[in-house]
C-alpha cells in the first residue's frame, strides 16, 4: 500500500478531483439504484389490471423501508390516475432516472479521467527530470531500453491500473452496498443467506491473483531488456547488414519476445480466470435463490410479492457486477504496483555527482586550470594516476597517447562528468567541486568524437546552447566550422531537419555541424575529443584552419590524431597508462627522444595532404 499512496500522490491537489467525483458518483448511484428498485411498482403497475377498487395503500413508517414508499407511490398512481395512468408515472419515473444516473455516471468518469492524465503528467515529468538530473556515468551501467520502458511503458501501466482501481474503489463500493441496502430492506433473511458468494468469491480469487505482482515486474523487466536489443539493432543496422549478423540479431530479439510472450500468457490466465471464476459463483447463488425462494411463494411461505421477489432477484444479478469490478482490480493493481516499484525506483535514484550545499557561482574565467595529484579508477581498473597539470588561460594543451592512456577519462572530469578518486581541479583558485555545476558546464564548449546530434532542424541543432542567439549568428557560427554552404544546398537550409541522430547527413557534415554548435556557445574554454577525426581531408583543411583561429583566444583541451593540431599546441601532455610522462611542445619532446617521439616516427599520427 505504501507504494500505491506514493504513485496516487501525483494525483495533489487530489481534492480537486475526489470531491468532484465523490459527489456525481454517489448521486448516480442512487439514480442506477432506483431503476432497478423501480422494476417493484413497475411490475405491479402491470399485472394490477382487474378494474377493480384500488385499496387504499398503507404508507411506510420506517424511512428505510424504501420499496414499501415505491409501492406505495404506485398505487397512489393507480388510485388516481388508473392503471394506465400509474403506467405512465411510472415510466416517466424510470426514464427521469435513468437520465440523471447516466448524466452523473459521465460527469464522475470525466472527472477521473482528467485525474489520470493529471496523474500521468505529474509522474512523467517527475521520472524524466529525475533523469536528465542524473550524472553522466549512470546511464554507462543502465540499458537505454530498460530506462525508456520505464518512462514510457511502465507510466503508461501505472496511470491505468492504479487510477483505474482508485475509481473502483470510490464507485463500486458504494454501487455494492446501495444493492444490499436494497435487497435487506426487501428480505433480511434472504439477503444473508444470499451474500455468503461475496467472501467464497474473494477467497478464490485472492488464491488466483496471489502471483501476479512477481509476474508483472519481471514481465516488465523483460520489455526493458527487448526495447533495449530493439535500439541496439536500429542504432547499429550498418554493423549487422556488414557482419551478417542480421539472424542472429532476430534470433536474440525473438527470444526476448517469446519469453516476454510467455510471462504474458501467465499473467492473462490468472487475470482472465477471476471473470469467469467470481460470474460462475454469481450465477449459482442466484439460482439457488430462485430455487429457494421460489419454492416459498409457490407454497405461500413468503412475506414478498411476486413483483417484488422478481426485483429482489434482478437486484441480486447486479451485486456481482461491483462484486467482481472489485475481485478484478485486485489482479488489475499487481499489474500497476509492479510497474509503479521500478517507476519510483527511478525516481528515488539519486545523482552521486550534484552540487555542494555551499556552492558559488563560476562567473568567468581570467587565469588558469589546475589539476593536482589527481587520481580516478573504473570498476577494477585504474585510469589515471596522480595526474598534476598547470593549464594557463589562452593556451592549448594537446593531449596524446596509447588508446587506453585516460585522454578521454581527463577530458570528461573538467565539467564533472564523472568525480576523481583523489586530487582536485580548480579553475582560478575555485575547486570544480565547490562551484555549481552550470556555471561551471556554461564556462565550456564540448565537441565530442561522436557526433551527437537531435532530430530537429540544422538551426536548433547549432543554437542548441545558445536558444536566444539570431540567425545571423548562427549563420556566422556555421561559416567558421564551414559548414554554410552545404547547409545551403539542402532542402530547407537551415529549417532543414536532420533526421534521428542526424541520419540525413555525412559524418564529416554532421561534425561541423557540432562545431559550429560549440563555436555559437563561444566560451573560454573549449573540449575537442577527436574534433576532426570524422572529417575528409578536403573538409578538414577548412574547419583546421577555424578550428585554429577559435583556439587563439581560449583555453583548449585538445585530443588529437592530426600532427599538425598537435605540432600548434602551446603544450603536449604525454599520457601512457593513467600517467604523465612527458610534457612540453613539439620541439621540446621530439628532442627527448622518448614516447612521443617513438610516436611521430611510427605515424601514429597523420598529416593532411
């Protein structure tokens, strides 16, 4: 229960919407209630056709005594107005009734309605920016799809079954106990002998849906791993069609699906077998009460009418209605709470990198970056080790090496994507750790190895930092990482969408296009991991030369396979297995003779032609 109050309070202000619907629910059970009470004077109405004298009906004393009023009414009718009369007050009655309980059986559905999508809003904007909140190294031990199904699926699961289950608990209850009202003021004796199928039925079905919370978390477990093998195969479709790898990948998403498939069958058997189980219970108990009243009205045993033992058995046929909403939202909430664990699970998730309580704001950036005995591990492996590193403002600082040296592990500590084990960095004196963290991302451009860009246009693509900026600076923008003129020669130009990840483009037009998105930002210091890697030569030549000029007034942290990049670099930082083991300009290391030097005279690095 602890869980199924958590999720309804996303529901706040609930009042504004249980009051509403308390208020049209009890009204049209008391209209849907009558209509059946109704079918007593309607019936006598009917047969009461001999013309003779009415008798003079007796009106009830006890107020609970409500179909002893509605015959009383009827034959007041008949007295009257005449049979056909007292028929048609009583027909108009019924249709006034039936009107006002469908009138209010809307307006309280459409008041629940607007709670669960009141409801949905809430929870899913909460999961998502509790997402988005998140640092950047949990999403590397998450499957992708397990946290799409989450937001999307499980949500989607919540806001049915547990809004679904809240209406049936305010309406069915009430529905059930108008109806036993009824039948005890009818026949106290027959109403408890009669009742006994509620906690048979109950019984049963508890022992039907007992396993399916267990179910419907794994169920939901196993669509998160499918979505996942799903976004796997269409990110990388080029890969499978080259590596003819594409049965395998069917056979690994099928296999997913059958077991999923499966898991679903489960769960439908139990579900589906509390209809049939609590109806079939309905109708014997019914029949039975058919069996033994009827027997008592045949021998004359009975204190009821006819009519009214007809209205006692049409009353009875509806208590199994609220009765089994009842037994199937129980099966229906397993369903939803599973879901609602793994969507508050996301939600409880913390962020082990946020800011400190004392935070100050970075507001600028005016001498230098300071690295000192910094030391960070992954799982089991060391990356970096007690890294030391003077970066003055202005400066370029090329960092090469062995795959594997932590070049990109360093990069991605400056804005706080990950925390070091030990050391520190700070910008002007001010620990990173210290500053808020948007002050200190807003101090930094970011163009990564691998282009990441949305499905929107090439404009919002390159003002996505910067949403305020004109379009002539984005245009300038684009000039400088050359990228203008392509841009032109689209459908759109810069209205042009580009497609999910940027799909419509070539690697080397979608980098520039990340380029001028880093360029737009224009902030002092700037992260190139590979930059130019995914660019042709031609290409290279013209973004180089801009990259070249946006680097003269920043402070750029460069990781570079272009010799010339390196050769420009005011300093080269020589990492070799999480460690610093040489440092200073081209010149000043090609005379060491040492790894970088090893390096060049390997090709490790390449020229532009």
């Amino acid at each position: 229960m602890k869980t199924y109050f958590r999720l309804l309070s996303f529901a706040k202000p609930i009042e504004k919407f249980a009051i509403p619907y308390l208020l049209f629910t009890v009204l049209g059970v008391i209209f849907n209630t009558l209509n059946l009470a109704m079918l007593a004077p309607l019936l006598s109405t009917l047969f009461n056709t001999d013309g003779g004298e009415a008798t003079a009906a007796t009106k009830p004393e006890n107020w609970t005594d409500v179909f002893g009023y509605l015959n009383y009414y009827a034959e007041q009718a008949n007295m009257h107005y005449g049979p056909l009369g007292a028929l048609q007050v009583v027909c108009g009655v019924i249709i006034l009734s039936v009107l006002l309980g469908n009138l209010f059986r809307y307006l309280s559905e459409r008041v629940m309605e607007n709670m669960r999508i009141h409801t949905l809003l809430n929870l899913r904007k909460r999961v998502f920016d509790n997402v988005m909140n998140l640092h950047v190294g949990y999403f590397s031990n998450q499957r992708k799809g397990d946290i799409i199904s989450k937001i999307s699926s499980d949500v989607q699961v919540v806001q049915f079954s547990v809004t679904a289950t809240l209406q049936v608990i305010f309406k069915e209850p009430l529905q059930l106990l108008a109806y036993i009202f009824m039948l005890f003021a009818i026949s106290y004796k027959l109403t408890v002998f009669s009742l006994l199928v509620i906690p048979i039925s109950a019984f049963f079905i508890a022992k039907i849906v007992k396993r399916l919370r267990s179910q419907a978390s794994e169920a939901q477990h196993r669509y998160g791993v499918m979505i996942s093998y799903l976004d796997e195969a269409l990110s990388g479709i080029k890969i499978i069609k080259a590596f003819n790898a594409t049965d395998l990948i069917k056979d690994k998403f099928h296999q997913e699906n059958l077991e999923y498939s499966k898991l679903g069958k489960k769960m439908a058997k139990r579900q589906q077998l509390s209809s049939p189980v609590s109806e079939f219970l309905g109708v014997t108990m019914v029949t039975g009460i058919v069996l033994y009243g009827g027997s008592l009205i045949i021998n004359n045993q009975s204190e009821l009418s006819p009519s009214d033992f007809i209205a006692y058995i049409a009353l009875f046929s509806q208590v199994m209605r609220p009765a089994k909403a009842l037994t199937n939202s129980f099966s229906t909430i397993h369903s939803g709470l599973a879901a609602g664990d793994r969507v508050l699970d996301l939600i409880d998730v913390e962020p082990d990198i946020k800011d400190a309580p004392e935070a100050v704001t970075l507001k600028n950036f005016e001498k230098s970056i300071e690295i000192n005995s910094l030391s960070f591990s992954y799982p089991g492996r060391p990356v970096l080790k007690d890294i030391n590193l003077h970066i003055p403002k202005g400066k370029t600082v090329a960092l090469v090496g062995p795959s594997g040296g932590g070049k990109s592990t360093l990069m991605d500590l400056l804005p706080r994507f990950i925390e070091p084990e030990q050391g520190s960095i700070r910008i002007d004196g001010h620990d990173i750790q210290n500053v808020t963290m948007d002050s200190l991302r807003d101090m930094m451009g970011l163009v990564n190895q691998e282009s990441i860009l949305f499905n929107d246009t090439i404009y919002n693509n390159i003002a996505f930092g910067n949403p305020v900026a004109s379009p002539e600076e984005v245009e300038a923008a684009a000039r400088i990482a050359n990228a203008h003129e392509f841009i032109m020669d689209t459908q759109n130009g810069y209205q042009t969408n580009m497609g999910d990840r940027g799909l419509k483009f070539s690697g080397g037009q979608k980098q520039r296009i990340c380029i001028a998105r880093a360029v737009l930002k224009n902030p002092p210091i700037m992260l190139l991991d590979e930059a130019t890697s995914a660019l042709d030569t031609e290409s290279e030549k013209l973004v180089q030369d801009a990259l070249n000029k946006l680097m003269k007034n920043r402070t750029s942290l460069v990781i570079a396979h272009r010799l010339s990049t390196i050769q420009n670099a005011d300093m080269i930082v020589v990492l070799e297995e999480g460690r610093i083991i040489e440092q200073g300009s081209h010149q000043e290391l090609i005379g060491r003779n040492g790894l970088y030097s090893k390096l060049v005279n390997m090709q490790q690095f390449t020229e532009i032609d």
